[in-house]
C-alpha cells in the first residue's frame, strides 16, 4: 500500500500531501477549502519539486488536490492582509507572484513528466499551475477560468502558462471574459489533454504515469528539456537545435540500448543516472 505522509512528519495534515508509490510521487494539494495557493503551500511544493528533480527513483509527478476545488488560486485573504504594511503590500505581493512563477518554472524545468490530475474547479493561478504542468487529466465535472479582470486583477502570470497551453485567442478569450468554461471546452481550447468520469481519474492517470515511467529516465529528460526550448525559437532555429539535441541523443547510452533492444527483439534495461 502507498505510503502517504506530509513532507513534515509534524504537519500530519499539512497544506501539501506527498504519497510515492514505486516510481510515481503524487503531491496533493491539501489547503482546504480552496487549496488557495498560500506561501505555505507553494513553498512546500517547491521543496517537493525540487526534491524530486534530484531523484533517481521518482520518475513521474503527479499534482493533485484533496476536495471538491483543484485550486482557486493565489489567497487573496493574505494577500489582503499585507495592505498594511509600511508599502501598502508591495514586498508581500511580489515574494508571492514570484514564488508562484517559481514554481511554474520547476514544473517546467523538471527532468521528470508532471501531470495535472484535476478534478473540480481550477481557477487564477490554480488555472495557471494545470497549464504549467506536462499533461493535464480532468473529470468531466471540472471547470477552468482566469477571473482576474472581474475583480480589477488581470491574470498576468496566469496568461504566461495559459497562453503556452492554450490556442492564442482562446487563452484571450479566457483572460478577457473571466468566464468559467467546462472541462469539454478545457480540452478544446488546448489546456487540457483527456476528460474522464471522476471514478476512472486515478486509473487513468495511474495508467499515464505507469506508461512514462517506463521510458528511459535519460530520454525524457532530454526530450522535455528540448521540447519546451525550441517552442520559444524561431522554425530554422528550432530544427537546428533539435538536430543537435537528437545527435547527442542518439550517442547516450540508453539510445544504443533501445534500439539494440527493439532489432533484438527484447526489452531494453534503461540505466539510471
């Protein structure tokens, strides 16, 4: 059976949840009841993150959240509550926003695959840490939407993930609307990958997990690096940087096992870094 602690044995209910299970580790957003995205638990999901990154073991992440609601985003509540401050808040509200761009960016930079398990509302940076991650699973039941612009607020750092998800005008119309849309319009609009009746969510996800982790560790780490590089690049860049990221590929030890494997007709023995 899984193994499910907090990463402080002392916050046996703390605000993130961690359960690895062989090679999978499932963090769970435990912040109840929003799973506002406070400086507690968005610090705790960097350390996890990071963490992780430095595994030999861990070979996918799974986010996932405790409740009805994935994650409301930031919490305005002590956000709010930093407008006394001596600079009306200033101090506060950029160690929050760039903490949350913090842990965006290790999401991204990690060597392992991340995946979004959603299930229930995923709003503001709670939106904004779905489209962060590698994949995203929902339930047909879930519901996304960037509502910044309804309370004065646009959704800037959201729309830096969003609109790498997304197709362009629909990360637009999201931005501008703050509307809530549904999971089959999620998967329209590009942020999500799959749509699945809540009692099938973990099964489906196990099943992803348990089909990456099975890759070569070295090729995904590779791959993912190279996937997120060349989008920010021009065509003709992307294609000259891609081939020499593919070269070095095809030199590591794992490619030569791999192919050996599959002209052997036997399965391959991937090394661990």
């Amino acid at each position: 059976m899984a193994d499910v602690v907090s990463f402080r044995k002392e916050e046996s209910n703390g605000p993130l949840l961690r359960e690895l299970d062989g090679p999978v580790l499932r963090l769970t957003l435990n912040n109840p009841p929003a799973n506002v995205l406070s400086i507690a638990l968005m610090e705790a999901l960097l350390a996890a993150l990071e963490e992780a990154a430095v595994s030999k073991e861990i070979k996918v992440v799974v986010i996932a959240a405790t409740g009805k609601l994935f994650s409301a985003g930031h919490d305005l509540k002590e956000m709010t509550a930093h407008r006394a401050d001596a600079d009306g808040g200033r101090a506060f509200f950029e160690r929050t926003i760039r903490l949350a761009a913090e842990v965006m960016l290790t999401i991204t930079r990690l060597p392992q695959a991340v995946i979004a398990e959603v299930d229930g509302l995923a709003t503001a940076a709670g939106c904004q840490l779905v489209a962060s991650c590698d994949l995203a699973i929902c339930t047909d039941t879930s519901t996304f939407c960037t509502p910044g612009v309804n309370i004065g607020l646009f959704c800037s750092t959201p729309m830096v993930a969003l609109t790498r998800a997304a197709h362009r005008k629909q990360a637009m119309e999201m931005l501008l609307t703050g509307e809530t849309i549904d999971a089959g319009t999620a998967k329209e609009f590009g942020l999500v990958n799959r749509i699945v009746p809540r009692q099938y969510l973990r099964q489906v996800i196990d099943k992803y997990a348990s089909i990456i982790a099975s890759k070569s560790p070295q090729a995904l780490k590779i791959g993912k690096e190279a996937f997120y590089r060349q989008t920010e690049m021009p065509l003709a860049d992307a294609y000259d940087f891609a081939v020499g990221v593919m070269v070095e590929n095809m030199l590591a030890r794992d490619a030569e096992e791999g192919i050996g494997a599959f002209l052997g007709k036997r399965m391959p023995e991937w090394k661990e870094e």
